[in-house]
C-alpha cells in the first residue's frame, strides 16, 4: 500500500467539529486506534488524543481532490449533523472525492434536519436495532459500541478497593454521568430513599458535573435526601477525572444506568467491564447488553418504584451482587470489546472499498 510520510495512505477521514468533550467523542477516539491497526486514518477538526495525522482544512481540501491510489474515494466517516453538512459540501459542492458515512446513536425523532442530511449519506450505520428503527431509511450495518476491557477490569478485591476509598459502609451503588434528570438521577434518588434505611451497609455514590443550569435540581436532590435523614449515606462527587471514574467502577456493587432516554450507553459497558452489575432502563442498549437476571435487571424509564424494587432485590443479596458483577464481566468481554466495536467498522470500510467502482476521475454517485 502506498506510503504516506512514513505512514500508511490515509483512507479514512475523522471528523470531530464539536469543542466539547462528549460521549461521541469518547467512543470515537477509543475505537479509531484499534482500527487503525488496518487502515490510514486521518482527523480534521477539533483535535482527539489519537497518534493519526491532524489535517486542517486546506489539506482536508486538497487530499479529498484525488482518489485512493487504487481509484476509490476515501471515506469520510460523520457522526454529528455539522460533520454531516461538511461531507455534503465537499462532495456535493466541492466534488471532493469522497465517500460518506454516518453513525447514528440517537433514539428520538429526528428533527426534519437530520433527516434530509442522513438520506444523503452513502452508508448509514446504527449502534443498536433500536436506534435503527428511528431512521426512515435502511442502515447499511447496526454496529453496537464497545469498552477496552483492559483499561476497564474488575478490582483484584472489590472489598478492598472499596475500603481504600474511605467511604462508608461496605458496597456501594453507583450513578455515573451528568447530574440532570434526562438521566434518572431523581429517580435514583427517590428510589434509594425509600431502600437505603433498610440496607446500612450500602453507601449511595453520585458522580458527574453539574452544570449551572441544573444546579437548581442538585439542591432539591440533596434537600429530599436531607428530609429522609441520609446525608451521610449519599456521597456526591462531582466531576471526576477519566482515571477516578474507573477507579468507582471498581469499587462499586451496583451500578445504576437509569437513564430516560440514551442513545447507546457507554457508562453501561464500562461498569460491567468492571465487574459491576448494573440496573438499566428500557433505553439506549441497555437491554441488548444487560441480560435481565444475570448481569443486572432492566425497568421501565422514569419509574422511581420500579427502581426501588430492583434494588431492594439486589441490595439484600450482596452474593447475587458478585455473581452477577463477574457475568457481567463475561458479557463485556465475549460480546461488547472495543475490538468487536472497530472490527465491526472496519468490515463496513471494506464493503465499501471492495464493493464501489474505481472513480476514474468522475464521482461516484
């Protein structure tokens, strides 16, 4: 294959148009290095901490101008609606040479925008079924995320690993993300006020940045904690650097993902990875990932005493806790691996180099 300043020929090009560090984010700069292990990739835009080429957009204009040295067009891989807008303008406007792919996680209607955007794209890929079904066109592959299960692996003793921390109690429950209702934290909330009396041994952990805009509900949070006489067995965090969230996963019992509506789910993955097992909502993947009764239990979205009946199941039964923990373990590693994620991807970079005609100096339509 042809070189490229040492490098391979770049035939992937990474878009991330978005300043800030998002789930999108995360999940593209995990996978793209476990991929690029067969293809040249290249970014362009708002730089990720990958070892690929940045391309600014003078370069971006001229690399896109010309084929692959096989004749095919490289392929621009989107995964927001602005990175879709600027695939359309340099292939469409521009007549870059260009193919273009997008990613779709979102699980809502999408608004009259997206839509005219994604039926122009020329592969179209979900990361579940679910996610899928919300597309008015048919995806060319559903390509579910995937953790590193060697950054993301269960403490060698839990039990300690929790004692280090200097928490109270024995075990722990756990919320991980934003502090907003979208993600069920006033369920997590309500339904651990009705169960933690009952289990004294469980210390209520509450991770993820408030924003000003939700500082208001935090404060209400914490007085319905206050009124219930269990501010000692609720611990808020705040945000946390990549390194400690992994570190909560470890120590952990429980993890909540309680989201009302995800588009996938990373935080799911990561605590099972870890040897967590997890409660999930009827969203995102949570229910193509979690097996009901064997590595957590799945209830209904925005149901507070659903909730609180899942936990009391799994708060009276600490072994079951375990059990479930080291299944959950298994399931990440057998089915949801950041290399099942990028081999995934990787097969739909194939099809499309495999599959489309040499350009011979004309677009591919």
């Amino acid at each position: 294959m042809e070189q490229r300043s040492g490098r391979r020929e770049i035939e992937i090009i990474i878009p991330n148009l978005n300043p800030r560090y998002s789930g999108v984010t995360a999940a593209t700069a995990a996978v793209v290095p476990h991929q690029a292990k067969e293809f040249g990739f290249a970014q362009t835009g708002y730089a990720l901490p990958l070892d690929i080429p940045c391309i600014g957009l003078r370069e971006l204009f001229q690399l896109a101008a010309r084929p692959l040295s096989g004749g095919k067009p490289r392929v621009f891989h989107a995964r927001r609606n602005i990175e879709m807008l600027a695939g359309l303008v340099l292939k469409s406007i521009l007549h870059r040479k260009l193919h273009l792919v997008f990613t779709s996680a979102a699980q809502r209607r999408h608004s009259a925008w997206t839509r005219f955007l994604y039926r122009r794209m020329d592969t179209l890929i979900s990361t579940s079924p679910r996610s899928a079904a919300y597309l008015l066109r048919p995806v060319n592959a559903i390509v579910p995320h995937g953790v590193d299960t060697e950054i993301f692996q269960p403490a060698a003793d839990r039990s300690r690993a929790w004692a280090e921390s200097g928490a109270p109690g024995r075990y722990g429950v756990g919320i991980f993300g934003r502090v907003r209702p979208q993600k069920g934290v006033a369920e997590f909330v309500d339904a651990l006020c009705l169960v933690l009396p009952r289990y004294p041994d469980f210390t209520a952990i509450i991770t993820g940045e408030t924003t000003p805009r939700f500082a208001a509900f935090e404060a209400e949070m914490k007085r319905k904690i206050r009124g219930h006489g269990l501010e000692n067995r609720f611990l808020w965090l705040g945000k946390l650097s990549t390194e400690e969230v992994r570190k909560w996963f470890q120590r952990v019992s429980l993890t909540a993902a309680v989201s009302r509506n995800e588009g996938f789910g990373l935080t799911c993955l990561e605590a099972m990875a870890s040897g967590a097992a997890v409660v999930g909502t009827q969203t995102g993947a949570f229910d193509m990932i979690i097996r009901d009764g064997i590595d957590g239990l799945i209830v209904p979205c925005g149901d507070a005493a659903a909730l609180a009946e899942a936990f009391d199941r799994l708060l009276s039964s600490p072994d079951e806790l375990t059990r479930m923990g080291a299944s959950a373990r298994l399931r990440i590693c057998d089915s949801f691996s950041i290399q099942r994620e990028a081999e995934g991807l990787n097969a739909v970079y194939r099809d499309i180099l495999t599959r489309i005609p040499k350009l011979n100096g004309v677009q591919t339509p």
